[in-house]
C-alpha cells in the first residue's frame, strides 16, 4: 500500500487550478502523508505544506499531473527507482497518462483499494565520453536523439552494436528509443510502433541520406556505440525531449538496457485501447 505520495505538475497549472484543489481534498481525506511541489502549494494558497522535489523526496508514488512530458520530466529527476508512477492528463496527446481529470477520484479509490497493476518499463542507460573518458551519464525513458542542431547538414555517426559495426549513417541524426519511445519521436521518424512487453531497443536514422538506411530493431541485451564524425557547431543529444547537452566530433555515446521505471496501471486499462484512442485507429466498439 502506498503510504506516501508526491504530486507533480505541468509548468503551466494555473488554467487547471479546480483540478488541484479536488486532489488535494482529496489526500486529506486519507491515510497517506502527501507532499506538493511549490509551484502547486503557491497555486492553492498554502502556507503550510511538505514540499515535494523530484530526486530528492522520497515518497511510494508520484501522482503527475499533466501530459507525457511532464511524466517525462519527473522521471528525469528520479534516482531511485522503487517510487511507483501514476498520470492522471490535463495535457496533450499522452501515452503514459492514465486517466482524465474527471475520472481521478475513482481511480485513486482503486489504487489506495489495492486494485491495480505495476508495468515497468525498460530505461536507457546513457553514457557520453570525450577523449577515452567518461564525463556525463543520464537515463531516458523514452529515448536518445542526437542531432546536428541550427546548421541543417548531414551529420555521419558510425555506429557499433556489440562492438561490431553496424553502419555509417548520414542523416539528420539517429535516434535509440525505447518500447515506451516507440510512439514518441520514433514514431514521427518513420519507426516501428515496438508493445512495451518486447525487450528491445530501436534504432531510428532521422531523415537518412540513403534509403537503404531503415529503423533496426535490437535484442534489448545489446550495448550500442554511436561516435560522431561531423564537425558543426551545435551538434547536441537530447534526453526525453527534455535535457540537452552539446556534442563534438569524435564523442562517443554509449547506450545500453538501464532501470525499469514503475506505472501503476488500472484494471480496464488495455494498450491496444490506448492505441486505438491516441492514434484515431478507428473508434468503432469493437474488443
């Protein structure tokens, strides 16, 4: 049973302030001891509250509301990984987000009840190395994408997998998502749509010069090696769509299989529902 809780927003709140105000009552109410992060306390007027910082405030679950990015951006600060992670979506198109606004009391009552499942999900683990050494490590839940930022050029990134070459590819960048990531970046890239169940990793060239250069996808088990051989300024990876750190030539990135992150999902919920819902594959009330 979840005894404390951490409840995290989108940056913009103030259009959704009704919202807060029932999920705080809400907590109240219950047996659990919850923390807010600042932003949503000074929202609601609080003067007294247990403050909540991701990565730094323990709790059993995160309760994020906003859309995939705001998911995203919580799990980015995260260091331990036994914290447990519900959305509930006042954003955007959102695979991670479970339920909607008005749905939010009925399932907490299920979560607090007990009546849920966890599905994890597969991480990256990111290295970035200059000079033979390594000097910046990150996890994604999503994906990695490297690019050649403002100068539109084609970028040459020789990659390895298992210490074996793969290929040179000439593209916009190339992309290494997760499961989960599939239906992100990947997804607009021209990538396959991965269930999250496959323990795999993808491999995405972004707009690629040659058009024998496809999407691969690898045994999660892997360890990918990307070295950069173009020379642009502004060349950069970015994490989740939210971190970004500048590259030079001859970086290498190193990727492989990292952490699993926790979701609590709920009884109805189904992915190929999901999928049918976010994607628009028809709504007909078929199973």
């Amino acid at each position: 049973m979840f005894q404390t809780i951490g409840v995290a927003s989108r940056q913009n709140v103030e259009k959704h302030v009704a919202v807060f105000k029932r999920l705080v009552a809400y907590l109240e109410k219950k047996p659990v001891d919850f923390y807010l992060q600042d932003r949503v306390a000074e929202m609601l007027g609080k003067k007294k509250y247990q403050a909540f910082v991701p990565g730094k405030t323990k709790v059993d679950l995160v309760l994020v509301l906003g859309g995939d990015g705001s998911i995203l951006r919580a799990v980015s600060k995260m260091k331990d990984f036994e914290t447990v992670f519900f959305g509930i979506n006042i954003g955007h198109l959102g695979f991670l987000s479970e339920v909607p606004p008005q749905e939010m009391k009925k399932a907490l009552d299920a979560i607090l009840a007990g009546r849920y499942t966890l599905d994890k999900r597969m991480m990256l683990d990111i290295s970035l190395h200059r000079n033979g050494k390594k000097i910046k490590q990150f996890h994604a839940l999503n994906e990695l994408a490297i690019s050649q930022g403002p100068v539109r050029r084609l970028m040459e990134l020789n990659t390895k997998v298992g210490g074996r070459k793969l290929a040179n590819f000439r593209s916009d960048g190339l992309l290494v998502s997760t499961p989960t990531g599939s239906t992100a970046y990947n997804l607009s890239a021209g990538g396959p749509i991965v269930h999250p169940c496959i323990d795999a990793m993808i491999l995405t060239p972004i707009c690629p010069h040659s058009f024998s250069q496809k999407p691969i996808l690898l045994p999660a088990e892997k360890r990918v090696e990307i070295m950069i051989k173009s020379d642009y300024k502004g060349m950069n990876i970015t994490l989740d769509g939210q971190d970004s750190v500048l590259v030079k030539e001859d970086d290498v990135i190193k990727v492989k299989r990292g952490q699993m992150a926790q979701f609590v999902r709920l009884p109805n919920e189904h992915y190929f529902q999901n999928l049918r819902q976010k994607l628009g594959w028809g709504m007909e009330n078929h199973s």
